[in-house]
C-alpha cells in the first residue's frame, strides 16, 4: 500500500515514474494474492485428501463447500 501511495503523491511531478510506480505495486499485490491463494488451496486439500468417502461424507462435503464459496469470492474481485 505504501508504494501505491508514493504512487498517487508523485503523479503530479513525474507521472510516468508514478504510473510505473502504481504498476509495480499491482505487481506485488498480485504476487501476495497468488501466495495466499495457494496456502489456502493446500490447507482445502490437506483437508480432505486421504479421507474415505464412505465414512467422511460430511467433511468432503464441507471442502467442497469452502471451495465454491473460494472461487465465487475470487470471481467477485
């Protein structure tokens, strides 16, 4: 965030170096959301993999439903 603020105050005096500023603090943000995605998707899959399906119905049904309500955050952004 602070990148982006250096950003926004400079792009009246350089507004290119402000603009590659901004890029680059996209860069990083998206770089953190990719980290944090994948932490999330390896937590989803510790949880259920390796589980019977005859006898953890009821928690195979709940990483299912953390999955769709993931992706439908993500879809949202």
């Amino acid at each position: 965030m602070q990148r982006l603020g250096r950003a926004l105050n400079t792009f009246p005096d350089a507004p290119h170096e402000s603009l590659e500023e901004a890029e680059g603090a996209f860069d990083e943000a998206t770089a953190q959301l990719t980290a944090v995605l994948a932490e999330q998707r390896q937590a989803l899959r510790e949880s259920w993999q390796g589980q019977d399906p005859e006898n953890q119905t009821a928690e195979l049904h709940l990483a299912l439903r953390q999955y769709r309500e993931l992706i439908q955050r993500l879809l949202r952004l």
